[in-house]
C-alpha cells in the first residue's frame, strides 16, 4: 500500500467521526462549497509564498509548508 492509499483510508475514517474533534468531518459538514473554498485559499497562500520566497531555508520552508496544506486540502476535496 502507498501513502496515497494510506490517507484516503485515514480521510475516508475521519470524515464519519464527530465534526466537533475532526477537522476533516468539520469540513465534509460544511460541504463541498467550504472544501473548495478552503482548496482556493490555499492554492493563493502557495503562489504569494512561492512569489516572496528567495533562498533562504525559512522560505522555502515556507512554500513547502503551504504546498502541503494545499495538497491535504485537494486530498480532502478529493475524499468526498
């Protein structure tokens, strides 16, 4: 099993559990309109970091960081 398969198993278990200790059963909650909206918001918070990062470790770290919220948050979209 890959780590894709792996977190489509966790994100399929956590979007049954309780909205109020799930962040991922919050967002299914909320609907799709509130997924896409968090998949929006974060594709802009990757491209403003990618525009202000320059060689420094901190911003690269940075882009990593945002790129990751945006692939969990596609992850979550994509569970639904």
């Amino acid at each position: 099993m890959n780590v894709l398969d792996e977190l489509t198993q966790v994100l399929t278990q956590r979007k049954s559990e309780d909205p109020d200790s799930s962040y991922v059963a919050s967002l299914h909650a909320k609907g799709l309109n509130k997924i896409l909206e968090k998949v929006g918001e974060e594709s802009t918070e990757v491209i403003l970091a990618a525009k202000d990062a320059d060689s420094s470790a901190s911003t690269k770290s940075e882009v990593v960081k945002e790129t990751a919220d945006l692939w969990f948050h596609t992850m979550v979209m994509l569970s639904g």
